[in-house]
C-alpha cells in the first residue's frame, strides 16, 4: 500500500431512512423530480413529475489499470510521470523554490462539494468530491498502454518537452520500469503524414480481425498480470480523421464486426481499440475528438453492457468559452461571434495542421456554445417552422469560428485568443478579449484522472426503480454522459439533448454523487438565509 493511499473508511456518513450501508454497498432511495410541459393556447402547462429509484453502490474500488493508447505522447508521459512523483512523493526544484506533487486540476482531487451546514456555526460544510463516494486514489492506478512510437517512457517523457527538468531527472528510473509502449496499429490514412516518422511500434500486418484480437489479448495479458479487477483503456493518441458513416459498414454492431472481419478501409485505430475494450467487458472512454463512436460502436457497448464516454478532452480554451458563453447569455447579453484563435507547438499541434484532422478538433470546439444559444429564444431567432410542422435549420446562432496554428517554437505552452463581441442594451455593443496561455498537458492531465476514476466508479453503482414494479438492480445506461464535464463534445445517450454548460455539468455530476448517498441534490436556495 503506497503511503498517501491510506484513507478513512467512511469520510461521509449519512443518518437517515434514504441511505443504508452494509459491508458490500451504500444503498440510497431518491425522488427524480422533474416537469412535464406542454403548449396550449400559449399558455405552458405544467406538471411536475416524481419518480422513486434506489442507487446501490459498491463500496470497495475496484483494483484498476489505466492503458493509454498513445501513452508515449504527452498527455501519456505526464500522467504517468506525475503519478509516480505523487506515489514516491518526489519533490523537485524550480526556480521559484520547491514544488510538492499534488494533483490540482482534478476536479475530483483538488475541489470540494457542499453537503451541508454546521448547525452550531450555520456555516457551510464542504468537502473533497473524492471523499463523497469511496473512488480509486489516482496512486493506486496501475499504467500501461500502446503507442506506435517506441520510445521507452523516461525518453518520450524527455521528447514532451513538458515538466521541469529537476522532475524529469528524478522521476526518469521510475518510467524507465514501465518501459516501452506495447507496440499498436497504425493504419496511415486516419492520422496526418507528419506522424510516420514516429512510427516505428507496430503490431505486424494489416487484418484488422486479428489486430481486433491482438489488442483484447493485451488487456486480458495486462489484467491478469496484475491482478486487476478493472481496466479504463483510454484513447489519448493522435486526433483521427472523421470515419464516413456508411450504411452495411459501420451503421450497426454486426456490420461494423463483419467489416473488422473484412478489414474495411473505414474502420480507424481508435475504433478498434473500442470494439476490443467493449468485448473484454472494459470501459473507454476518448480524450479526442474523432468520430469513434460510430453507430455500430454504440449499439455494440449497448449489447455487451459494456462503459464509454467521449469525446475529446476540455482542457483550456473550450471550459473558458462553455463558462463565459453561459455567462452572457445567461446574463441576457447576445454573442453576436466568437473568434477564437489558439498556435502551439507539441506534436499534438503538428498532427493537427494537416486538415482533416484539424476538422475533427474544429467540430468539437465549435459545438459547445449550442445548448445555451437554444435556451435562449429571447435573443436568438427559433429555426422556421416548415410545412409539416418541423423546424428547418438550427436558428439564429453567433458566428463562431475556430483557427488552430502550428508554431514549434512554444511547444507544450499553447496561446489561446478569444473575443467574444456581444449586443448590449439598445443596439451598445461589447468586446471582451482574452488571451489564455493554456499549458496543454498539465491541463490535460487531471482531466484523464478524472474520467477514468469517475468511470471506473460508474462502473459500481447500480440502479432501480422504486416506483411502480420494482425490479433488480441494473447498471447505469453505457454511454456515461456524466463523465460531460472533463469533456468538449458529451456523448450521449442517442435521442438525449447534450448539455455543453460547465455550470449544470458540474451540478449533474455532484447531484449524482450525492444521490447515491442520499443526499439532496444541490440547492442554492438557502432558505434559512432569506427567512426569520
Ligand atoms: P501527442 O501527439 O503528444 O501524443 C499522441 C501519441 O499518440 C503519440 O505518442 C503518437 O505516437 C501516439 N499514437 C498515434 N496514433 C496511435 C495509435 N494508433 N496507437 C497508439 N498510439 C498512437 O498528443 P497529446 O498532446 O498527448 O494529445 C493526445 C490527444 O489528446 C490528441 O488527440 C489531442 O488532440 C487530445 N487532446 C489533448 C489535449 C491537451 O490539452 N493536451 C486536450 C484535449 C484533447
Ligand atoms: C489546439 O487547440 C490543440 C487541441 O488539442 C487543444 O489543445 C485541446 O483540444 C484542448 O483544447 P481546449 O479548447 O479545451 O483548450
């Protein structure tokens, strides 16, 4: 047992009919309150909703492996370099003094929830979200992963060009344990033409069936030589190209193995490491924008029971831009465009300046301002109504554009321009500017510590419904739309509106925590304030 990895086996403890614990699980009934509305005669009818459900959560976390695909980049070096300073507690110097380990950035780690208030002090109690459910330590994860670059980790660390020297030097002979990436596949068409040079790592040949197999062996190698109840296999590799869509391809589960089978053109990398991680019962989740939820990938996870959640890590620029875009409108200011602008210089941003892939990220930049736009219909036009009743097009919408430059020289450190140019009062007009100097991979990092402990924890909690016939407990719904926060583009449950608001991500994920204790979801009412 590693020394920061000793806890205290119940940080919250919650006294009341709604929440029992036994051994094995923290069992909590709660009332999803909700409103149903309708339209008549222009008036809004509403009926407020109420179901009863219990949550069941496991208490013990699993014991869990992390394998990155593109571990040798650097998101994956910085992980695994700042995991094992955390764990040996490796102290390092920097010209502003000595630096500790720490994990700030992690939502999870290094940011509390309001549970309540002393009634001595009426002051508010707030604790560690780690603390609200039992989660696996970030020390306590155990690394591996795949990268067509076969530079052992304390080199490829050396290559990211993004932590300290002192760190690097200390922090060398731990990654040099891990060592080489296990080899993975590379099909040239999905990632830019600058990257060949890197790959040197490959798994032999070009039948995807038996890539498909060679990858699930890997996790089940990796999961048995560890003794290891859980495996989170995130994708944290180049940004693909988009994959076409195509109906008989990859549009179905059975389609998209046949077309495995086949090794069809159109099924990337990261897809494949999805089907693998899917059929070993394991979740994944994609720190990049690509496409690699297809729909077979979907119906696949659906089938199998099996955790994913994506896309594309929201780091930087976008939680800026889903806070303040939030902020105007909901302030009732009207973004008339958003300009954003960001250069940087690691290979992330090579990869990047080849246009396809450039495509992916642009898609899932531009599409976090949408849900509040269409909040909005007091600002922003509603789309026409057609002929049959449907709306056509998506309504008024701020022009948003979205320009990302290669520029080496400021490598890890990425430069990010925003203006936001708004309608104030009575035709008034307002720019705000801002330059946002967004160091990518320590941005990143928490970020991936976030989203696999959260899964490897959705993984334990299970639900049914009290109301009505009550039936057994089932797991949540595969595609983890909870893990939206940490995330630029949510995947979610197909025929589910996507929620890109930082502000109502945060609250959905504390709700739920606290829902499994049985706590009440939050509330700024405060009412004991306002009354006598
Ligand atoms: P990176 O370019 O340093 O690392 C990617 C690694 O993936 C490289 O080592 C490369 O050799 C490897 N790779 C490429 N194709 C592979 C395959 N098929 N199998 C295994 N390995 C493969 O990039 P970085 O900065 O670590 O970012 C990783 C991904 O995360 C990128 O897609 C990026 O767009 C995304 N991302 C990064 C954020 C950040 O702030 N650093 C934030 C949001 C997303
Ligand atoms: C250029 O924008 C590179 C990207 O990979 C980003 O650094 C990354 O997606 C983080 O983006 P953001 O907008 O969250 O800072």
């Amino acid at each position: 047992v590693h020394p920061t990895a000793a806890r205290r086996p119940h940080a919250i403890v919650v006294q009341s009919e709604n929440t029992s614990y036994s051994d094995e699980y923290i069992t909590a009934s709660f009332k999803n309150r909700g409103a149903e509305v309708t339209v008549s005669d222009g008036q809004y009818i509403i009926n407020p909703t109420v179901q009863s459900f219990e949550f069941q959560t496991k208490r013990a976390p699993s014991k869990t492996g992390l394998m990155m695909i593109g571990v040798g980049g650097n998101n994956g070096t910085t992980l695994c370099a700042t995991i094992l300073a955390n764990r040996h507690n490796i102290v390092w110097h920097t010209k502003q003094g000595i630096q500790q380990p720490n994990y700030v950035g992690s939502l999870l780690r290094a940011s509390t929830v309001r549970i309540g208030n002393d009634p001595a002090t009426g002051k508010d109690v707030n604790v560690p979200v780690s603390d609200v459910l039992p989660m696996v330590h970030p020390n306590d994860l155990v690394l591996s992963g795949w990268d067509i670059s076969g530079v052992p980790l304390d080199k490829a660390m050396q290559r990211a060009q993004v932590l300290d020297y002192d760190l690097q030097r200390q922090v060398a002979p731990h990654l040099a344990l891990i060592g080489k990436p296990l080899p993975s596949i590379y099909y040239p068409d999905f990632i830019a033409a600058n990257q060949e040079a890197r790959a040197d790592n490959l798994i032999p040949g070009s039948d995807k069936q038996a890539h498909l197999e060679h990858i699930r062996a890997d996790i089940r190698k990796f999961k048995e030589d560890n003794g290891l109840d859980r495996v989170v296999v995130f994708w944290t590799a180049n940004t693909e190209r988009y994959s076409d869509i195509i109906p008989g391809v990859n549009d179905t589960a059975d389609n998209l193995l046949a077309s495995i089978k086949s090794s069809h053109s159109e099924v990337s990398p990261s897809t494949l490491f999805a089907v693998a991680a899917i059929l070993e019962g394991e979740p994944f989740v994609n720190g990049a924008p690509q496409n690699t939820f297809v729909p077979g990938v979907i119906e696949l996870a659906e089938r199998h029971q099996s955790f994913i959640g994506g896309d594309d890590l929201k780091s930087g620029q976008t939680k800026l831009k889903s806070v303040l875009a939030e902020f105007l409108v909901n302030a009732g200011i009207k973004p008339l465009s958003i300009a954003s602008y960001n250069h940087l210089g690691n290979n992330d941003g090579h990869n990047l300046s080849a246009e396809k892939q450039f495509k992916s990220k642009e898609i899932s930049k531009s599409s976090v301002v949408d849900d509040m736009v269409d909040a909005n219909r007091l600002l922003y036009k509603a789309p026409e109504v057609g002929p049959k009743g449907l709306p056509v097009g998506k309504g008024e919408h701020p022009d948003h554009i979205v320009v990302i430059k290669y520029v080496p020289a400021v490598g890890d450190s990425k430069r990010a321009i925003d203006e936001y140019y708004s309608e104030i009062f009575c035709g008034g007009r307002n720019t705000i500017s801002i330059f946002n100097e967004c160091e990518d991979s320590l941005l990143a990092t928490p970020l991936i510590l976030d989203l696999t402990i959260l899964t490897e924890l959705l993984t334990r909690v299970k639900y049914r419904k009290t109301s009505g016939e009550t039936k057994e407990f089932a797991p949540l719904y595969p595609v983890l739309s909870l893990l939206s926060y940490m995330l630029k583009a949510p995947l979610v449950k197909p025929g589910t509106d996507v929620v890109n608001s930082l502000n109502r991500q945060r609250n959905a994920l504390e709700s739920f925590l606290k829902a499994c204790v049985g706590l009440e979801s939050n509330s700024d009412l405060l009412l004991e304030t306002r009354i006598w």
